[in-house]
C-alpha cells in the first residue's frame, strides 16, 4: 500500500540529505585513515581519499571480514572479503553509472571508496608503501599539458627503471587518485619509478585522444627518463582495464611509429575485444564492479561508431600484434572481460609474442589494487612484479 501522505518533494528532499551526510562521513573517516600517511610524506594536492599502498600487505589481517548477505547469482563462488568490498559499495545506493553523465558519475563513490571505508570500518591501517609521491606536468601537444604522478622507491639510488602506468575507468570516470594503491604497490614491488598518467577523458576527449594522451606520456619518458632518475633503456608499460588495453596499445603505436618498444608490457584485465558480446559478458552482465551496460555506456561515449567499425588499438584482438615485447595478462574470474583476456592471450602466443596469463579465481573486476584486503590481489601484484623485474634484469 503506497503512503500517501509524504510529498515526493519531501522524500527527495530527505534523501538528498542522506546522501550529503553519507558522504560527509565517507569523507571525515578517508581523512582519518590518510592522517598518518601524510604526515610521513610531502603534502601532494589531490591525495587527501587515497590509500596510497601499503608497505606490507595486510591482507591477512582482514579474514575477520566477512559479507553481510548471501553471494550473488553471478558470483556463487565469490571470495567473502571481495563480497564485502562489494556490499560496502551498495550500501551507497549509487544510480548506475550508465543511467548518468559522465560529470555525475565522476562525483559517485567508487570501488576505490567502498575499500577505504571497509578498512576504517574494521581498524585495518595499511601502511604507506616506501615511496616518495609527486606531481608534474609534461608535455602532450596541448597548452594544458598532461598531469603525471610519479612513485619513486625510496631504497636504492637509480636510476631506476620505470613503469608508465595508466589507471582504468573506461576512459571516463576514475583518476590517478583511484588507482594510487595500485602505482605505489608495483613501484614498491619492483623498484622502479611508476609514472601514473592522467590522460583526457571522454566524452568530453573522445578517441584516441586518451591513447595519444598515453603514447605521448610513453615517448616523453623515454627522452626524458634521466629528468626523474629513470633508465630510457628500461622502461615497461603497465595498465588497468582501459589502462589495460593502453598499456598494450602504446605498445603498438611505438612500433607503428618507429619508437623504441617497452621492454614488458603489464595488462590488468583489459578491454581487447572492443565488443559486449562474449561468453563472459553473458556470465557477468549484473556483476560489479563491471558489467554489460556500463562497458556499452564506456564505449557509446570514447568510441562512438564501435558498432559498426573496428579499431585496432581499441579491439587489439584484431591487430597486428607481431613484435610486441614480452606480455603479462591478469583477469579477474568474476569479470565480463575475463574472455577477451583469453582471446588477446592466444593471439599475442599466435603471433610469436611471449606471453604469461594469469586468471585469479574468486575476485572481480577491480580487485588487482585491494592488496590490503584480498590474498588474491597480492599474489597478482607479487605475479606482476616477478614478471616486470625479470624484463628489467635483462
């Protein structure tokens, strides 16, 4: 029976409210957790919600959490501390992403949030990774220029290696702030000066300007390297998601372009199909913290004709993948990119690329920088670092 007797103005009224005080406590425990870190550090504007790794991995610390609710159709076998990540974020009552604009959904809570505040919940204080953090800005052929973020290893003298990483978000929403644990874990991990790129964004920068963005990032460093302390001889790409698919797609733009290739190539379940229609797209369709309509929300607003063309640096399944460096691919079992994971495997092995997959059961998409809360995502930062030191040795 409906009641009648609130306005609808007064309920959307109330829960504007609820909304405004969740988010001001979200914002009062981030601030508490990021106390310590930043008293140990350079204050960088822009880190105030971030984790920014952790020093040693605690995800031992967190089995005492656990789900509040049953496992969800998509995921029967899905880890208990990744189904809690996942609750905390429900607990928002978040609009789907796909049902806003890209402005509105960058303002949501996040995975990334939904971490932080499960941490602060259960007193789980992961320590600083032992980096030290900064801003820059460097050239991309705009009067804006691109914002980077680089993680140096405070051991060692350098110069050191480095890893141009770019997050992940569809290349729409999330920031280098999402996807500082991540960047701090691997420069932490490997020792070499992670570059984190802040590419533009659609749809406000619609294809390729996110991959020229990350090309540009890519070739500066190698002219530049010694500018940061890094070695131009050593210098990997690495990726989440869209980061995934760019880490690769620089790869190929350095060899359409007659530019020294990366030395290793890190691709975190990445877009390589550039289509919704595979197996694990049907599996996955309502999972989180990706799934069918928000991929083709990310695709109609980067790639508007994806439908009816194909490009090769976004479906890299389809292109010339012949004289790529050594590749390393995680996925996520939980993950509608999980198959074209597979796909973009076998077809860099086709095409004479070595190449090493790993798929890690349990999780979702999102859970490579959840290093303070999940065992799986510290064996894949620990699987990714091996990987990424032996090219460097070479």
């Amino acid at each position: 029976m409906k009641n009648n007797l609130i306005p609808k103005t007064s309920m959307f009224r109330t829960a504007s409210l609820l909304k405004r005080s969740a988010r001001g406590a979200r914002l009062f425990a981030t601030l508490l957790f990021m106390s310590a870190f930043l008293l140990s550090c350079d204050q960088i504007p822009g880190l105030s919600d971030v984790i920014p790794g952790t020093g040693k991995d605690t995800a031992s610390e967190a089995d005492k959490i656990k789900p509040d609710g049953p496992n969800p159709e998509w995921g029967p076998d899905i880890d208990p501390q990744m189904l809690a990540v996942i609750e905390q974020f429900q607990s928002y009552h978040v609009t789907p992403y796909n049902e806003l604009t890209a402005d509105q959904a960058r303002e949501e809570p996040n995975f990334h949030t939904a971490l932080v505040d499960l941490l602060n919940k259960n007193n789980i204080s992961p320590e600083p990774a032992n980096v030290t953090i900064k801003n820059m800005t460097i050239p991309n052929g705009t009067d804006q220029g691109l914002l980077v973020r680089t993680y140096t290893p405070k051991s060692g003298t350098g110069p050191f290696p480095v890893i141009v990483y770019y997050h992940g978000g569809g290349w729409v929403i999330a920031n280098l702030n999402t996807y500082a644990p991540s960047a701090s874990a691997l420069a932490e991990k490997t020792g070499a000066i992670v570059v984190s790129v802040a590419y533009r964004q659609a749809p406000e920068h619609k294809f390729p300007t996110a991959h020229e963005d990350a090309f540009a990032a890519y070739k500066w460093i190698l002219e530049h390297a010694a500018e940061i302390n890094g070695n131009p001889a050593k210098v990997a790409t690495a990726g989440e998601s869209a980061g995934g698919n760019l880490s690769v797609a620089v790869a190929l733009m350095a060899k359409e372009r007659g530019v020294a290739l990366p030395v290793h190539v890190l691709s975190v379940y990445p877009i390589a199909d550039g289509d919704i229609e595979s197996p694990t797209y049907e599996q996955y369709k309502k999972a989180l913290f990706l799934n069918k309509p928000l991929m083709k929300w990310f695709l109609d607003l980067y790639v508007p004709n994806w439908q009816t063309e194909t490009n090769p640096l976004i479906s890299l399944i389809h292109a010339d993948l012949s004289g790529l460096p050594e590749t390393t691919i995680i996925n996520a079992e939980l993950d509608p990119l999980r198959y074209e994971g597979g796909q973009l495997a076998e077809q860099l092995q086709a095409a004479g690329v070595p190449v090493q997959r790993k798929v890690y059961n349990g999780v979702t998409h999102e859970f490579f920088g959840m290093n303070a809360l999940l065992n799986q995502a510290v064996d894949a930062q620990n699987f990714a670092a091996q990987r990424l030191k032996a090219a460097f040795r070479k």
